[in-house]
C-alpha cells in the first residue's frame, strides 16, 4: 500500500457529483483519510449524509459555521492537508481559483491551501471548450495546479457527447498518488510488453483488410503499467492518437511485422495482448492496383495469420503473466473461457465489441476478467480506468508468482 495521505476533496455542482462518492471511497480503500467540502450546487445532487457516511467525518458546507469558524476553520482544513482534490471541477470553480475568488467555503479552501492541488474537470463540452475556461485551465496550470482528464463521451444532456466527462475515480486516484509522491509502484524493476491497435494487411497497394480499433485501450494500459514503473515495451499497429508518455513505441503493419516485433522485444516479465490482430490476410497481395472490369469484383484467397498470444504464451520465452483480449460479439463469456483454455493465456479480458456494446473505437469499456478461477465481471468505466484496474491485478499476480 501507498503511504497514508491527508486529502481534501472539494466536490463542486454538477451531475459528475456522483462519482465523488465512489472516489472517496477508492481513497480510503488506500489508507487515505479523506475530509470534504461540498459546495451548495454539489448538496443538489449528493448529500452531506452519503458524504459524511463514507468519509467518516463531517461534511464540510459553510464558510460561516460558527462551530468550525471560532478557530478559522476554512484555514485549518487547507492546511491540514497533503493534497486538495477537486472533483468535479466544474467551471465555476476553475474560474475562482484561477481569478484568486474566495466567497464560499471550497474556493476559500482553494486559495488558503499551500498543498498540490488536482483538478478533475467536468462540464459540458461547449463549456469546456469556451475560450474563458481554457484561459482559466492555462493559468491554472501555470500556477502549478495539476489536472487529471477530462475525458470525451456521453454527456449528461440528451445527444451531446464530447470533451467534458469526468474521469474515472481509478485514473484520479493514480493521478493522486503521483502527485503525492507516495503511489504505489509495483511494477518497477519489471518490464512489460504491451500489443495495441489494429493490424493492417493489404489487398494491393491501396487497399487492406482491417477492423474498427482505436488504439485506445492498449495505449492506456501502456501508459498504466509505465506509471507503476515498469519498463514498458509497446507494439501498436496503425492508429491515430497520440503515443503514451514513459513507453518506447514500436510501429507496424500487418500481423506478422507485430509478431517479429513482440519476440524481439522478449523477454518480458509481463505481455498484455491488446492489439486486434485480423485473423487473416490475402494469400497473395497485388503489387499493382486491382482495377474494376467486367469480369466483376476479385477472388480473395485468404490465409489464417499468425497466432501471437498463442505463440508467445506456449513459447520458451513465455513471460511470467500472459494477458489476452477477447473482442466478442456475443456469448462474451463463453467464447472467452474457450480461449483462454486454448492459448494458454493466464487470463483473458473479454469485452463485448458489438455496435451495442460500444467498446470498439469508443472510450469506455466494459469487460470480464476470465481466469482459471472462475469470472469477474467489472463495471463500465473509461478505457484509462480499465487499464489502472488491470495494472494493479498484473502486479499483484506478478507479486503472487515471485
């Protein structure tokens, strides 16, 4: 465990209020003691109790409690902390901190503290991207505030979807503890191959057999498992999202320039196996552009391609943990413990990658953990989420093997 923290959380008014229940409890899960401050718009959609309750301490509304204030209570709790967190850090908040605005109890909090401050912001997509909030979040950062997220998806609003959503309580707690210098690091002194990404392979020169993944989740997990400080290997195929800080990247193409790169980068402590690999490609691809004609559309003589999970967990340089993916469309559950049983994996996260599902290309996920001892469903959350949650169970069944 990480070493105890003295964290402030400042939960402000907006519908990601919610999650603020379930990071307090991340927190205390991790030793940390938690005190809050609820602002008046925050009391609309959570309430001082469920707050209370789970931190084990009073919550914290009014600047003007006579009980708190005979002994500058608003100063007491910014200094008593090692890290002030706000979550949601909507853009009324963000505004007086960045202008040095003290009227109610969180922003005098915010502008008393002398701790590392974390923002978490949440707010439509428009607002976030109005030019006043972007200059806000600017200073901020110059003033040395740090932010984790936001992330882009749903919205709270009927149909609008964006740049906005507040991260997961998983991504803030790791953002939290590497500010506080105290977060766990499991991983280091151990290396890590990661595989992400779709595979590539061409029909002639300008067309290919490919799928609809992003990138997204192999990245995060690349990224993750570089935070806990290991040295990390990451193999993408073709994507269009930025490299995660920490990694050395490692670009390909096709199934097989992905399976050349994973064994040069053996041996590992650990592979995840994140990368959509198409199963097959065309026996022979066209050296020129295949044209139209009257004969009608080619022929396509397809080839299994190779089987890296497979490859890699019943080859002689196996690292200790292999992880596979199992991108389904249904019977998720059922084609994933066949698969596990047939790479020799030692476990598989399966995922539904259906049109309903949503996991293909977008940024949440939601997946079963299948391993020998049985199934573990987890909730949806961010694809960053996910990989936090997963780095956590690679080191801790690393540990168990050491």
């Amino acid at each position: 465990m990480s070493s105890p923290a003295r964290i402030l959380l400042v939960i402000g008014g907006g519908i990601a209020a919610y999650k603020s229940l379930d990071l307090i409890r991340r927190l205390k899960e991790r030793g940390h003691s938690v005190r809050a401050i609820l602002t008046a718009a925050a009391a609309e959609f959570v309430t001082p109790l469920s707050v209370a309750t789970l931190t084990g301490e009073r919550c914290f509304q009014s600047l003007f409690d006579l009980t708190d204030e005979h002994d500058v209570g608003h100063i007491r709790l910014a200094r008593d902390a090692d890290l002030v967190i706000v979550a949601p850090a909507t853009a009324d908040l963000l505004a007086k901190l960045a202008n040095g605005l003290a009227n109610d109890l969180a922003s005098t909090a915010l502008v008393a503290t002398t701790a590392p401050v974390l923002a978490a912001p949440a707010m439509n997509p428009t607002m976030w991207a109005h030019p006043a909030t972007q200059r806000n979040v600017t200073r901020l950062k110059e003033d040395g505030v740090a932010f984790v997220g936001p992330e882009t998806g749903l919205m709270a609003e009927r149909g609008e979807n964006g740049l906005g959503r507040m991260s997961e309580p998983l991504a803030i707690v790791a953002a939290a503890e590497g500010l506080l210098g105290s977060g766990e690091k499991p991983l280091v002194g151990k290396t890590v191959l990661v595989t992400s990404g779709p595979t590539h392979e061409p029909i002639d020169p300008v067309r290919v057999l490919a799928n609809r993944s992003s990138g997204r989740q192999g990245h995060a997990i690349a990224e993750a498992a570089a935070r806990a400080g290991a040295t990390v290997t990451l193999v993408t195929g073709p994507v269009a999202i930025p490299d995660p800080e920490g990694v050395a990247v490692i670009r390909v193409e096709t199934a097989r320039e992905m399976l050349a790169a994973v064994e040069a980068a053996l041996p590992a402590d650990a592979a995840v196996f994140a990368a959509a690999v198409a199963d097959w490609r065309v026996a022979e691809d066209s050296g020129q552009k295949i044209k139209k004609g009257a004969g009608g559309p080619p022929t396509l003589a397809l080839v299994e391609n190779p089987d890296i999970l497979a490859t890699v967990a019943k080859g002689a340089r196996r690292p200790a943990i292999v992880v596979g993916f199992a991108a389904e469309t249904e019977r998720v559950v059922e084609h994933a413990k066949a698969k596990l049983a047939r790479k020799g994996a030692d476990f598989i996260v399966a995922n539904d990658v259906s049109e309903a599902g949503g996991a293909m290309g977008g940024e949440d996920n939601s997946v079963h953990i299948v391993g020998p001892e049985g199934v573990e469903s987890w909730p949806s959350m961010t694809k960053r989420a996910v990989a936090a949650a997963l780095v956590e169970r690679i080191a801790a069944a690393l540990g168990a093997r050491t």
